[in-house]
C-alpha cells in the first residue's frame, strides 16, 4: 500500500482520529465560499434553491447585532455599506499595520485605533467593534447551517482551506474563526492542493502540476510537484490586488465614457458607481457565454443603453490578464520550472470562466488547462475529498503526515502517544517522564507505533536507555523525551535527564520500519474501531433527531390541526407512529428513512403553518424599522467600490 503523503508548510496538527462523524469541505473565498462534502470519494457541493453552490462572503449586521450572510448581505451592499462586511478575508491575522498597505483597498471602515492588548484589526460596522475572525465565523456559521440541512444532522468538523502564502496568523485565525462558528479544523488545506486532489493528481505518479487562481479580488499560482506520493509546493506567487474586480472596473469605466460622451459629465454618487460596477461584472459574467449583449445603466432616473461583446471586452481586459502572465513566468521562474515541463495547469476561481484567460494560459503552459471541474468549486471539492480521507479513511488517506501515531512504553505495557498519527510533519514534540523506583539510574525508552493502547498491540521500533541518571528518590528524576519527525518521515528520538543534562538519541525510521501489509493492518484495525464508535454515536444522533421531529411535529398539530383535513392528520399521526417504532430498534437507516418520511407528509401542513405565521407577523410591523436604524454613520468612507 503506498502512503500518499502530500506536503503542506504551516499545518496543523490533526486532533484525534475517529471520533469524527460528518466532515466537511469548505472553501473559504474572497468573494464566495462553498460547502461540500463527500462520501465514497464523490464530492458533493452543497446547494441553495437556485442550485448555486456559491455563498457570497459577505456578512450584513442588522440593528439587533444578528448578522445574516450570502446573496441577501450581497444586495444589501449597495444600500447599507455600513452594515455591510465583504472580502474580510484580506484582513484574516492581520495587524494594524499591515492594514496600513491596504488603504484605499477595502470597501469599508477599518478601526485605526486597533484593539486592545492583541493588535488585531477592528471594524466598524454597524455600531458595533468586530474582528476579522468574528466576521468570518459568521460565514462559516451559514455554511455549516447549509451543510446541516442538506444532511439533517450536526455538522462539527471540517476541511478549511487556506492561499497557500497564508501565514501562520492568518491559519491560526482561521482555525479561531471555525472554533467559533462550533467547527473543528481537521485540517486547514492549502487551496491549490485541494484543486490539485480535486483532480485526483494525488494518484498519478510523477509530475509538477501549475495551479492558476484568479476569483474576484485576488490572483495566486502555485507550482505543486507530485512525487512519491508527495505534494511539494515548489513556489507560489500572486497579486493580491488582481482579479475578476478588476475587469468588472475596466468595463464599468468603458460604460460610463460611453455615457458621458452621450450625456456630457454627471456628478455620481459612490452608489451610482457600484451601480454602474455590478452592470459591468454582470456584462462580463454573460460575456463568458455569449458573443455580445447589450446593458443598461441606470443612474438618476435616466437609462442609457451599452452594447459590448467579447472582442471589445477582450480588449478592455487583455492588459490584466497579461499581468497574470508575467506573474506566472516569475513563480516559474522561482521554481525552476520550464513551462513546456508543466505536466497539467488547473484552473481555479470563477475570473478562470473567461475565455481569454483560458486561451492566454493555454498558450503560455502550451496546453489546454484543466477545467471540467466548475472553477469557483474545485478547491471546496478538494476539501471535501480530504475531509473524507481524514474521518471515514480512505485509498487516499494523504499528506506529509505521520502516518501512525507514535508513543513509548509505561508502566503496565501502556502506550503514551507522543505523536498523534496523521500530524503533519516535519514535528517535533516531547513529554516529561520520571523514575519509577527510589535511586533508578537507568531508564529504558521504548518506541512504539500504532493507535492500541496496549504495547504489545503496537509495532516495537526501537529500544533504547538512558544511563547515568543521579540517584534520586522516586519520581525527582525529569526525563524530556523527545520525538522529532523531519519531512521524510525519519523519527529521531531523544531522552534528557533535565538536572544533569544526560542525553542519548537514536534515530528510527517509522513509516519504513514497518512493512506495507503491517502499516495496511494496522490502520484498518484502528478504523475498524473508529467505525463501531462512529455507528454508535450516528444511531444516537439519528435518534435525537427522530425526537426532535416528532415533538415539533407535535407542538405544530396542538397548535394548528385546523389547519389539515381530518385525513392529512391521520397519516401524519400514522407516519409518527411508525417512526417511533423504527426509534425504539437499533436500525439507523429506519429512523433516517421515517423522519424523512414525516418531513415528506408534513411539507405542506409546515408551509401552511408559515403563511399563517407570516401574515400575523406582518401585521402592524413597519419595515422601515430595520432600514431607519442602520443609517450609515459618519465618516464611514463609501466611495471604495471594490469588493
Ligand atoms: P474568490 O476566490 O475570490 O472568493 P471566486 O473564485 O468565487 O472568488 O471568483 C469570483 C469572481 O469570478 C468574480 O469576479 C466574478 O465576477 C467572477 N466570475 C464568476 N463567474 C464568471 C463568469 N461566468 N465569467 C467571468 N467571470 C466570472
Ligand atoms: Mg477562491
């Protein structure tokens, strides 16, 4: 069995395996973020109504403080920049002086005075102070919900990937950010090589792979190279000023010379600008599909009419997409790499849908880019494929990771795991240990590997002892062992008497001590065990959740049975019936099978129960209320279209 080992600087250490139940993959963009997950190495995106997989990363707070996030926070840009938060994923770990280099970049009011002790950037939206990692949360938070209701169960670990420059801060605050959306980060994934998995070129042989992402504000390529099993990222490179946003400007700009020339010059709001950049963005989204269109700019009650079409677009944005060219020679450049030594270009980001950008790279790498995954997806899809490989196991169970876990012997042939398996690598970590006897002088160290708890259910790979211990009672003696992991997987391991600085080492080889069919046991017995708990833990979440439907279901014919004819309610009280019994038996499938069963024949009895609800609400509450008390505020700089 080959261990497929990806390498991925600044991760994170994996927590303990197998009590994951559902994992997801997430995608956590500039612009949009997406959710999937998958199940027998198949990705699913996660989808509203409308089937877009795409959430906008864009964060509205109403006047109570409650954020709601996506399309709705979207349009509400225009209205309420205020109240408005998008592309905080700039800000992700950022101080207040890094934020200085952005001036004039972000689309809202970043609190100069920083915040108190941690430095951490501020905003301020809608009167209230939040920090990046808040506002991000939020975001997380709509994509787990997403995720839980298209799989009627708690969503509580997940895949979130990261640009691969991401610094340690901005990981940390990313992971902070899942922690408070109740998310643990099995594993942050650098975004080019969850686009690479997405494509399965973990499985291929050999090879160095380009991965080109151009999404709305930011442009970034990276050079992977697959060998042995290994992901390597040889270079990134980017602009992190250059993207979809910035052909949206070149058109909208195109639009409104067009205009003036026609209605001489205007003078124009910041909103009359935003305006005219999401008639642009949306002439150059059609124009990926179509040859030519015509659009309308409406601005002070008077229409004016543009017509474009691909060519003319073309050559508004052909100096951009040149730039990213030249930033492509450069990482290549840094690489080493020959272009024509390239063995596949994957493309990512939904700028990647636009035809000139497909042909500029096709010419520059001398062939067709892989793109049959959709773009704005494929880095989500990736995620998901990982999030599998790490909870339910997998062919692919990946990366530069310490494949088994790594532990010496104690008293009474227990196993202390220094390493947990499936810890990124290069690690190193180390333990205290003392004496177990008045005036021990020797201590014996026993390196194990596996995920048992019992020495003699793990593989022994190497003995050793530590002299010359100062006789000390029981227990004084401070012995630091520690366990080092470089990235070819080499285990060194140490032993230090603290007081008299007595050391001894020796190297091990862990993942090459042991054979294939060794390592293949032993992880198929540790996922056997992960499995009885992992059914055990499903059943009971399965069974709360048939109680929940029951008792809502309850509470709702109590409340509104006037509401179904007299048959209606006797198969709803039927189908409750039989999915308490199914709840009372140890089948799982049975429950699922019956709360479906019970949503399915309560569907129109719930939306008629909201119509009601919605029209009492509707009754003597004035809508303007939201929008009077989310006034922007003074000084709010709204005159940054970008986003
Ligand atoms: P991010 O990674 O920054 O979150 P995405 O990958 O979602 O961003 O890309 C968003 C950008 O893709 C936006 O500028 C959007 O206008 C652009 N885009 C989406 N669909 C198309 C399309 N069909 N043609 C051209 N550009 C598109
Ligand atoms: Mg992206």
């Amino acid at each position: 069995m080959q261990i497929m080992q990806i390498h991925e600087p600044g991760e994170t250490p994996l927590p303990h395996e197998g009590d994951g139940v559902i994992a997801v993959g997430i995608d956590l963009g500039t612009t949009n973020s997406v959710v999937a997950i998958s199940s027998d190495g198949v990705a699913e995106v996660l989808r509203n109504e409308d089937g877009s997989g795409l959430v906008p990363s864009v964060v509205a707070y109403a006047p109570d403080g409650s954020a709601f996030v996506g399309e709705l926070a979207r349009r509400l840009m225009l209205d309420r920049p205020d109240a408005v938060v998008s592309s905080v994923k700039r800000l992700m770990g950022r101080g207040v002086e890094d934020i200085k280099s952005l001036a004039g970049t972000l689309p809202y009011d970043v609190d100069k005075s920083g915040g108190e002790g941690s430095g951490m950037v501020r905003l301020s939206v809608a009167g209230q102070r939040l920090t990046p990692v808040e506002i991000s949360a939020e975001i997380l938070t709509a994509l787990k919900e997403r995720a839980e209701v298209h799989l009627g169960q708690k969503v509580e670990k997940a895949v979130v990937t990261v640009p691969a420059y991401f610094d340690d801060s901005a990981r940390t605050a990313t992971k902070d950010a899942a922690r408070l959306a109740g998310l643990e980060v099995l594993r942050l994934v650098n975004e080019p090589t969850a686009a690479a998995l997405a494509y399965g070129l973990d499985e291929s042989a050999e090879g160095v792979y380009a991965v080109y992402d151009l999404g709305g504000g930011t442009f970034d390529v990276s050079i992977l190279k697959m060998q042995k099993g290994v992901f390597q990222v040889l270079a990134t490179g980017g602009d992190s000023a250059l993207g979809g946003d910035d052909f949206d400007h070149a058109v909208a700009e195109h639009f409104l010379a067009e205009r003036a020339a026609d209605r001489g010059t205007e003078t124009m709001t910041s909103a009359d600008v935003k305006m005219a950049l999401m008639s642009a963005r949306l002439a150059k989204e059609c124009l990926s599909r179509q040859e030519s269109g015509q659009w309308t700019l409406d601005i002070d009650d008077q229409q004016t009419f543009h017509d474009l079409d691909r060519a003319r677009l073309e050559t508004l944005i052909a100096p951009l997409v040149d730039r990213t060219l030249g930033v492509c020679r450069g990482v290549l450049d840094d690489a080493g790499v020959a272009s024509q030594d390239i063995a596949g270009v994957v493309l990512v980001g939904g700028s990647t849908r636009v035809p000139l950008v497909r042909q500029r790279v096709a010419a520059l790498f001398g062939k067709e880019p892989l793109a049959h995954i959709d773009p704005d997806e494929v880095v989500a899809v990736g995620a998901a494929l990982q999030a599998e490989a790490l909870t339910v196991g997998s062919d692919t169970l990946l990366l530069d990771v310490t494949p088994l876990s790594l532990g010496i012997e104690t008293m009474g042939g227990l196993v202390e795991k220094i390493v947990e398996r499936n810890t990124p690598v290069p690690v190193s970590k180390g333990q205290e240990f003392t004496t177990f006897q008045d005036g021990q002088a020797a201590m014996s160290i026993h390196v194990v590997q596996g995920e048992r708890e019992l020495v003699d259910q793990c593989r022994s790979l190497a003995r050793f002892e530590l002299h010359g211990i100062p006789p000390m009672t029981a227990g004084a003696a401070r012995i630091q062992v520690g366990f080092a992991v470089d990235a070819d997987g080499l285990l060194t391991v140490t032993a230090r008497e603290q007081t008299t600085g007595v050391e001894q080492t020796v190297e091990v080889k862990p993942s090459y001590g042991l054979t294939e069919d060794e390592m293949a046991a032993m992880l198929y017995d540790s996922m056997m065990h992960a499995q009885d708990d992992m059914n055990r833990r499903l059943l009971a979440e399965a069974r709360v959740e048939a109680e929940r439907s029951l008792s809502a279901v309850a509470a709702a014919l109590q409340a509104d049975a006037d509401l179904l004819a007299a048959e209606e309610q006797e198969e709803i009280v039927e189908t409750m019936k039989r999915l308490e019994a199914a709840g009372a038996r140890e089948d799982r499938d049975a429950i699922n099978a019956g709360v479906e069963d019970l949503e399915r024949v309560t569907r129109a009895f719930a939306e008629r129960r909201m119509d009601r609800g919605i029209r009492s609400a509707l009754h003597g509450v004035d809508v303007r209320e939201f929008e009077s008390a989310a006034e922007p505020a003074d000084g709010v700089d709204t005159d940054q279209p970008k986003t």
